[in-house]
C-alpha cells in the first residue's frame, strides 16, 4: 500500500509511534509518506520506500496565526496526487483529523477517492481535544474518519465518555520492537554513570505539569534517603525549572542528572534499575513501555491506560496519583534485594513482549484493508 503518516515530529510519544510504525510498515514493503513540518525525530533513515514530505507554512504579517492546518491539507492533496498514495494516517486528532478530512474532501472533487485511519493518542481527547474551544471540530473529524483507533481501552473509554462519538473504536496499543531493544542491552555500559553499588533510577517526559516530575523528585528525595541511588531526568519542558530547583532545595543537586533531550533514551534505560512515572494522565504511557522493554521495573500512578501496561505487583507498583509516600515505599521494596530485583526485571521485560511491534502492525494492516474497502 501507498501510505501517508501524519503526525507531530517531536521527541512526543505520538510522534515515536507514528514514526516506528512507518519504519515497520515499510519493511513490509509498503510505500509510506511522512507529511509533516519536520522531519521525525525517530526517523533513521530515508529508504527507497521512506518519504518525507515537508509541510511549509510561509509567514505573513496579516495573519496573527499562520494556517498551518490549510497548508498540512494543501500538501495533503498534492502529495496524493502527485505518489498515488492509497490511504492517509493520522496520529494525533488535533488538527491532524481535521486536516485530513479537508484533503480527503478536496480530493474527492477530482474524483479521488481515499480513506482516513484516525489514531487517537491521549490529550487530544483528554486535555487539548476536551476543550470547548475545539470540542465541535475533533467530534467531527473522529466521526469523518473512516477508521478511528484508540492506543488503549481507557482512552476508548474516555472517548466515548467526552464526545458524541458515532464510529466503532478500535483499540490498538502502542507497540515496542523488542529484539531492537536485545542489541542495545548487549552494548549498555553502566558503569559510565554509577558505582557498582549505586542504584540507578530514570524519569523521561516532556515535563509537561501533566507528568507531574516534582513527584518525580519527591520519590528519589524518600529513596535517596535510604540507598544509595542516582536519578537521571531525560527530556525538556516547563516544569524542568522547578524541578532543578527542587532538587537543589532537597541538596540532591549532585543525586540528580538533568540530561536534556535525547535520541538515544534506551541507551540510559538499559543500565536503569527503576522507572518512575508517576502521571496525572497517561493515556497509555509508552515511556512506561520502553522502560520495561529493558527490563526496568515501573512505579507509577494507576490513572488512564497505564494499569493496562504495568501490572501491579508483577513489572512494577501502581499508586494513586499523588501518593508520592506510596510510590517511594513501593520502589524500596522492589530495590529491597537482588532476587526481588531481579524478579521484577524479568517481569517488566516479559510483560513487554506482549506489545511486540510484530503482532500489533498486522493489525494495522488488517485495519487499512478494511478502510479501503469502504471506498
Ligand atoms: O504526553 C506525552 O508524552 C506526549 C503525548 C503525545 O501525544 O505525544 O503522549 C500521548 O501519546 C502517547 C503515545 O500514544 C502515550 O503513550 C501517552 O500516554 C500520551 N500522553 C498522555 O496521555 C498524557
């Protein structure tokens, strides 16, 4: 299949699921498009079947917002034209869906003919879509698409709870290439950051106040207090300020790395003991996923679609939202010896392999059949 992918090109959960998927779908042979304002972050190479088209939106003094939703569906339309693409993608509903059906509208007045799959990824539905600002036009573009998909059944729930929603959802989780994940553990190097005896704990966000990373700080302060332990945060947002200055007020300035963005997070996860994510909303929490996908334990809060990926007792704790105490008690008793240690490694990893990008992509394809065949 001819595929265009829409989507954010940022270091965003969404933006990395869009970009694996395309890398995925490609070496299945299909022909995939990405059609957005940068190239993706997670994008590693452009193959022969790998495109990536640039959406300019070319500034003028009369608009005080530039259109880019009118020049992501300009683009839309002469790229389908232009390749014969077969079916569009979009990942995130705001404006992607929205953009999407202006193309697929357009298009139509030619005579062209294509389907929109419509992946729902989280604050499009509960923060930014929920809005009354936006709420008319995501309800419209769910219910144009042709398929809709959710990344977890709480985001379905909380789909169908906040919109007038008239098509099916489908729910496919987010997915992890676990083998890709073998070959990084065999080059990790721990001893690059930590002693031997020193624990080593990861946070990684885009600091957004939704991921609540002075929780973060709070549940070292408690577990720094009785191991030795190291946190590293990996990633860049508002809340990065408050929490160096948190960690200077606790005099844990020299326990805890700011480490910025960074391309190569497994690279730290590998040599990571913990994983702490303690959300005020997660529709799914691919961070949680990635972690666990190299055998790190996960303490996080029990909100959205994260029971549905860290199970309690079992790859890590789950806590309500905060309930910091909670979540440093339950870290400490996973970091209590190595047997348990170990134990809850294993589990984390295993639990991973339940999302394995080889059985969840056929799905997709399943999906796109079905798209087109409603045409
Ligand atoms: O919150 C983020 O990390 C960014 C956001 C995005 O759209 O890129 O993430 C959302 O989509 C991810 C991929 O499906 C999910 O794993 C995240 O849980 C979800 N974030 C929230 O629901 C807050």
């Amino acid at each position: 299949m001819r595929i265009a992918i829409v989507c954010y090109p940022t270091f965003g959960g969404s933006g990395v699921v869009a970009t694996e998927l395309g890398m995925a779908l490609s070496k299945r042979g299909h022909e995939i498009h990405f059609i957005t304002y940068k190239q993706p972050v997670r994008l590693e190479q452009l193959t022969g079947n790998i495109h990536f088209h640039e959406v300019n939106v070319p500034e003028y003094p009369l608009f005080h917002f530039q259109p880019y939703e009118l020049a992501l569906s300009s683009k839309l339309v002469n790229m389908v034209k232009l390749y014969d693409i077969e079916l569009l993608h979009v990942h995130y509903a705001i404006p992607h869906a929205y953009a999407g059906y202006m193309a697929k509208k357009m298009l139509e007045e030619e005579g062209i003919f294509i389907p929109m799959v419509t992946t729902l990824h989280g604050t499009d539905i509960t923060l930014v879509g929920n809005h009354p600002f936006y709420k008319p036009a995501v309800t419209f573009s769910i219910n144009k698409s042709d398929v809709v998909t959710s990344v977890s059944e709480s985001l379905k729930e909380d789909t169908l709870r906040s919109f007038e929603i008239t098509k099916e959802i489908n729910v496919v989780p987010n997915f992890i290439d676990s083998t890709k994940y073998l070959r990084v553990m065999s080059e990790c190097q721990r001893s690059l950051m930590a002693d031997d005896d020193e624990f080593l704990i990861s946070h990684v966000s885009n600091f957004r106040p939704v991921k609540r990373i002075l929780d973060v700080i709070k549940i070292f302060a408690i577990i720094s207090s009785k191991k030795k332990a190291k946190l590293i945060m990996v990633g860049e947002g508002p809340e990065k300020e408050k929490a160096e200055d948190m960690a200077y007020e606790l005099g844990l300035q020299d326990k805890i790395l700011f480490v910025g963005q960074s391309n190569e997070v497994d690279k730290i996860l590998c040599f990571s003991d913990l994983f702490l994510l303690p959300s005020e909303k997660e529709s799914f929490g691919l961070a949680a996923l990635e972690a666990m996908v190299n055998s790190v334990p996960v303490i996080s809060s029990n909100t959205g679609g994260l029971p549905e990926v860290n199970i309690q007792g079992v790859s890590g704790y789950l806590s309500d939202v905060g309930n910091v105490g909670e979540m440093a008690e339950n870290a400490l008793e996973i970091l209590k010896d190595e047997e348990t240690l170990n134990r809850f490694k294993t589990a984390a990893r295993n639990q991973a392999k339940a999302f394995d990008i080889h059985k969840i992509v056929p799905v997709y394809e399943n999906l796109y059949q079905k798209a087109l065949d409603k045409i």
